[in-house]
C-alpha cells in the first residue's frame, strides 16, 4: 500500500511541476551576469569591462550608455571561467561625461545587470580647438574690454580645472581675471583695462599643460581727443572724434579701371556721419554686377585695420562701361557700401561680346534672423533672402519700421535703430513697388509675409539697491566679512571687487538679495569695494566705490596647539578629509581619499592642486561623492601639491585635507594594442538564437529526478541492499 501511494505522489509531483501555470516563459529574470571592474578614462583612450558569468562560454551582451544619448551594444563571449574582458576603444569614447555599463546573457531570458558607472575625461588641450573672445577689439584708455577664453580638446570636449595665463606685447594693458581657473564649460574671463595707446598681440597659455593657444588676438587702445596723431605698431593713423556704431562702407580707388586689369581699392568702415569706426573687425564679402569679375576673398577686419583696409590689386574686371562695387557686413547685410564705376575696354573689340546681365526673380523668401526672444541692443538687423529686385519691409507692431531692397545676391538686411526698450511683434512682407524712389514709393503688391516673432529689448543694465557689510566699522586683519547686495533677482554674476581679489556672491533664497563671505586684506587701511552686476541678456554695470573696509589692528593668530584640535561636527559643518593618496600615470595623477563625514550629505567634492602647498590656486571639481578623480595634463615629471575639501548637498565645503604631492610621468611613445593569447574574444554575430529550458522547468526536473532517486533508494532498502563505498 505504501509503494502505490508513494507512486501515486510522485506522478501528482510530475504533473504540477511539468505545468505550463508554473513557467517563466515571457518574465525576464535577473541578469546572471556581473560587471566586476571598469576603469575611467580619457577622451581618446581606450579602457576595459571585466565581466563575470554564471556559466562558461556564455554569449554576453554589453549596454554602454553615453553620455550623448546614444546607447552602443557591444557582444562578447566568456571563457572556461565564466569571464570575460571587453575593450572599449577610443573611437566608442570621444565625448566626455558619465557613462553607464550594465550586461546580460543574450541566450537567457534576462534583464541588464545592474549599472556600473565610469567616466571619460576630456582630453589634452587642443591649442587649435580651444578659442578666445574679446567683447571689443579696441577701446579708449581707462575703459575695460572682456575676454572670454574657452578651453577644449580635439573633440571640442570643454576642459575645466585649469590656469590660464594671458600675455601682453605690450605693457599697455591691466589683465586680470575673477576666476583661478576654468569653471566646468571650460570657460575662464578676463578683463583688459586699457593703459596706455598702442596695438597690443595677447597671448594665451593653458598653464596647466604648457599649451600656448593658437589664436591672433590683438587689441587696440586708442586716446581721446580729436585728430590726435598716434604711431600704433608701425600704423600712423589720426584718432578722429569718437565714432558710433558702424553705419556703412566706403570704397575708394585712385585706379582708372580697365577691363583685364587689376585695380586696387580701399575699403573703410564708417558710422553715420562718416567717421572711421576703428574697432570693427567684422567679416566683409564683396559683389559686383560684372558676373565675370575678379574679386577679393571674404575677409575679417583685425583691430590693427583701425578700421580701414587695402586691397592691393585685388579686383579685375572682364565688363566694360558701367559697373558697381558692393560690399556688404556679412552678419549684417544692411551695413553696405559701393562704388560706381565706368570700366574702360582697353582697346579690346567689345560691340556683342558683353551684355548687361538679366536677373531673374527665382527663389524663395526665408527670414533667416531674428529670432524670437530678448535682445540687449537698442537696434533690430533682420536679414532674409528673396528674390532679387524686390523690396523687404519691416513692421513693428503693425507699423513700418524700415525698408530694403533685395541685393543681387538675392539677399536683404535691414536695421532697425534706435528701439526703445518693450515688446514688439515683429514681420517682414516682400513687395513690388509703385514707380519712384524705393524708400517711399507706395506697396503695390505684397508677394509673401514672414511668419511673426516676438522680442523683447531689454538694454537697461542691473540697479543695485543696496550693499551691506557684517561686521563693519574698525576691522582686524584676521576678520571675516559677510556681504550682502540687493538687486534684481536672477542675475547671471554679481561680483565685488576689492583690490585685485574679486570675490563672485550668489544669490540666496530671498529673490534679489546675494551675499558671499570673504576675508578681509592683512595690511592695515582704508580699502573701497566696487560691486559688478551682469544680467542674463550681457548687460554689465560696474558701480565703484560703494562701501569700505577700515582694517585699525593686527587680528590674533590662533594658537598651535588649537590648531591641532579637530572640532567637533556641529549641524550644517563638514568635516576634514583624511587619507588624501596620489597615483601618476602620463601627464596626470589621480587622487583618492576616504569619504567625508558631514552633518548633510556630501554632493561632491572639490580637488585643488599647485606648484606648493600654499600655491594649490587651481582646482577641479568631482561630479558626485565618489572619492577619486584624474588632474589631466599636468606638467610632466614635475612636482605638485594636492588637497580635497568635502561640499554637502548645502553647498557648505569643508576645511582643506593636509596636502599631498605627485609627480605626473613622462609621456611615452604610442605603443599598439596587442591582444592577451587568453582573452575572449568579441563576437558581432553568429549568437545562438533558441533559449534552453530555464526557471521552473528546470526546477522540476530536479525534484523529478530527487523522487526517483528515493525511489529507487527505498526499493534498495527493503532487498537488503547497501553501498559502504560514498
């Protein structure tokens, strides 16, 4: 009886177990694969994924998720082990940032591992890739110019972190900047005070890699007066009364021209009342209504121009009798010039050879600019193109603003001046006139109107409200001064400047009020602070003078031994980072330290790092709490020093950690990857498409097998049957 009924159960087991009810087909189940190690890189460089997996020669599937959005899946297979290695090469890695990597067994039905994150830094400054912008090249003295100096690698990938250093030809120039080194855009500003007159060349050094950049900046500091007479850098020029905005072209020539011939021309920038306006340096383009002639390339005037520029033999006409000369701004069409001309034959038989040219009016109207939104300049340019021989018209709020025709480049530009500040609902109609003079003939049909934008114009720079110190009155050198400003909320800097240091406040959760805390100089005085307000449209306002310090006595040094004593952790302070270590490779060190301990938590942390310990001026910030981070492109087999300081979530940093140094490498020659005899290889195709019996199933088959090898256990033991041999 108890044979039949242990039958009877084990074929009840068979039938539940077998049941389709208890499958996983269609539920993914936990990847069996681990990602063991991936280590950070460089733009550039290649790193490895080691993985592990639950079975040997498994098929393997490998997600990275870049930084761009674009995922890349790569396949490999194990080995014997169950491991398996995959090289990510440069070319899967040319943009830096934070990249995820997860893995999964493709032949199972399974999910993505859980992420492993590593990250791609950027790569060795490109001299030819990073750039420098100045706002204006030229300026009278004792006004200031700002410079904009974007760092990047070959890819364009920004580089932040490092200390730039900017050079003048001349000792005409004060350069200084509100920031030590590259903020996370790779982006760094300096300001130019002018001097004295002359023509300075700037040169610009990333300091961090010994890298002098690529790049012809020059700058032009002129006097005031009238028709003073000044030599800048070999250019005898006459400073004239200050000019305005540019308002057009002049071309000039003292050549009689002949078809065939090259002539020379001299183009100079002018404003409205004909002055030269000696700080354009915009891109010209020149046309002519001889289809056959010669001209000169584009070209970008330099601050040494001072506004003119000649163009020695530079324009051959193939036309006869009479011609223009046109020159337009590129960004700015409507900024135009030309010059009439009759073009002599030279001799040549002309009676049928030369036709005056027929336009056509073929093309469609497109608004290229403006867009909508805010603008800081009191003048609109609308540039568009159309068909050649019609009239662009430009309304503002439903009424005629200004008006062109389209050029023979089937191009228009207009500029609207002198706009107040206030919305505007801005379009352009392409028309056909009545006979007469273009400027106020009347519309005789609208061919096509432009869709309409809205814009806001907004040339008013910050009010600054008030300025505030905490303590003030008679101050010790040892003292700390809390700054407070009032003024339009959601600006984009609020700086003050106090001797040469200028310290950047950030606005506080009261809309308008920005504050920042800084120490006072170690020398005893009178010291003025200047307070710099910038908007989000570039409009900028230095208001000088608006308070003092008056530091009376000498503040009191804190005693060693309290200076030994660590403090305990009070809300909202972070503590000390011990365990600071370096490690180098070629041109970089990578530094570690143990986790902060913090009242809130820490968001990341910040590594500075110089040429000694009291010159660590540079610095680069992590972007989360891990505890590493690569400095790049340090000065080979040179000395340098290192500290991290810890910053929660609040935006409280810590004190420095003790200072650590590392010596950088020497770059080596390029060696070429060779591939490990034992490491799997990488498959792209070819992978097995069925999926074995997994989960439940396979579940059931070892309960099968279990009963039947009790059964056949318990038959053995009733015929006395029995093995010593385990």
């Amino acid at each position: 009886m108890a044979k039949i009924r242990f039958i009877l159960v084990t074929a009840l087991a068979l039938v539940v177990l077998s049941s389709p009810l208890l499958t996983e087909a269609g539920v993914k189940k936990t990847s069996s694969v681990e990602v063991q190690e991936i280590n950070s890189t460089v733009v550039g460089m290649s790193t490895e994924v080691h993985l592990s997996a639950s079975e040997e020669s498994a098929y393997l599937e490998l997600l990275i998720e870049r930084p761009d959005g674009n995922d890349l899946i790569i396949d490999a297979i194990a080995d014997t082990l169950g491991s398996a290695t995959v090289v990510l090469s440069e070319y899967h890695l040319q943009d830096a940032g934070h990249y995820l990597v997860s893995a999964r067994q493709i032949d199972k039905n399974e999910n993505y591992s859980e992420s492993q994150n590593f990250e791609v830094f950027a790569g060795n400054t490109s001299a030819d890739q990073s750039e420098v912008q100045l706002s204006r090249n030229s300026m009278k003295i004792g006004e200031t110019v700002e410079m904009l100096v974007s760092l990047s690698d070959d890819r364009k990938n920004p580089i932040s972190g490092h200390v730039i250093k900017v050079n003048s030809s001349k000792k005409n120039l004060d350069i200084y900047s509100p920031e030590i080194a590259t903020n996370a855009k790779g982006e760094i500003k300096f300001y130019l005070e002018g001097l004295d007159a002359g023509i300075s060349e700037l040169t610009v050094t990333d300091t961090s890699s010994n890298q002098i950049l690529n790049t012809e900046t020059k700058i032009a500091v002129l006097t005031d007066g009238k028709s003073t007479h000044k030599n800048l850098g070999g250019h005898t020029v006459i400073l004239t009364e200050e000019a305005g905005p540019i308002d057009a072209f002049e071309i000039t020539t003292e050549d009689s021209p002949e078809i065939g011939e090259a002539m020379s021309i001299t183009l100079r920038a002018i404003d409205a009342a004909g002055i030269t306006v000696t700080d354009y340096t915009g891109d010209v383009r020149f046309s002519s209504t001889d289809a056959e002639a010669l001209l000169p390339n584009d070209y970008t005037f330099l601050a040494d121009d001072i506004g003119e520029h000649e163009f020695s033999l530079a324009v051959t006409f193939s036309t006869p009798e009479d011609q223009i000369l046109m020159v337009n701004d590129i960004d700015q069409f409507s900024i135009s010039g030309q010059l009439d001309l009759v073009v002599g034959t030279g001799g040549a038989d002309v009676s049928d050879d030369f036709v005056d040219p027929d336009y056509e009016r073929t093309g469609d109207f497109t608004l290229i600019s403006p867009a909508s939104g805010s603008y800081s300049s009191e003048s609109i340019d609308i540039q568009g193109e159309a068909s050649y021989g019609y009239v662009a018209i430009a309304y503002l709020n439903d009424e005629e603003a200004a008006r062109a025709e389209v050029d023979f480049d089937d191009t228009f530009g207009i500029t609207i001046e002198e706009v107040e500040d206030g919305e505007y609902d801005l379009y352009v109609d392409i028309a056909n006139l009545e006979e007469g003079d273009y400027e106020t003939a009347e519309i005789d049909e609208v061919i096509e109107t432009s869709d309409h934008e809205s814009l806001v114009i907004d040339t008013e720079a910050p009010e600054l409200i008030s300025v505030e110190l905490s303590p003030s009155g008679e101050l010790e050198t040892s003292a700390t001064v809390e700054i407070t400003v009032l003024s339009e909320a959601n600006l984009e800097e609020v700086n003050m400047i106090l001797e040469d240091q200028i310290i950047e406040l950030t606005e506080s959760r009261t809309s308008g009020k920005y504050e920042a805390e800084f120490t006072v100089p170690d020398e005893i005085g009178e010291y003025t602070i200047d307070i710099v307000l910038i908007d989000t449209l570039g409009n900028e306002v230095q208001f000088r003078d608006q308070t003092s310090i008056n530091i009376t006595s000498i503040g009191t040094e804190t005693p060693d031994e309290e200076l030994d004593e660590e403090p305990e952790l009070i809300d909202g302070e972070v503590k000390k980072i011990t365990g600071v270590t370096t490690s180098a490779n070629e041109n970089n060190i990578i530094v570690s330290w143990e986790a902060a301990e913090s009242e809130k938590a820490i968001d990341h942390y910040k590594v500075y790092y110089g040429p000694s310990a009291d010159s660590m001026f540079a610095y680069s910030e992590t972007f989360d709490a891990s505890t590493s981070w690569v400095i790049k492109d340090l000065q080979e087999e040179q000395l340098h020093y290192f500290s991290v300081t810890a910053i929660d979530v609040e935006d409280n940093e810590g004190p420095k950690s003790e200072a650590v140094i590392g010596i950088p490498l020497k770059k080596a020659g390029v060696i070429s990857e060779v591939p490990t005899p034992d490491a799997p290889a990488i498959v792209d195709a070819g992978l097995p498409s069925s999926t074995p019996d997994t989960g439940a199933s396979s579940v059931a088959l070892m309960l099968i097998s279990l009963l039947a090898s009790g059964a056949y256990l318990s038959v053995r033991s009733k015929h006395g049957i029995y093995s010593t041999n385990i």
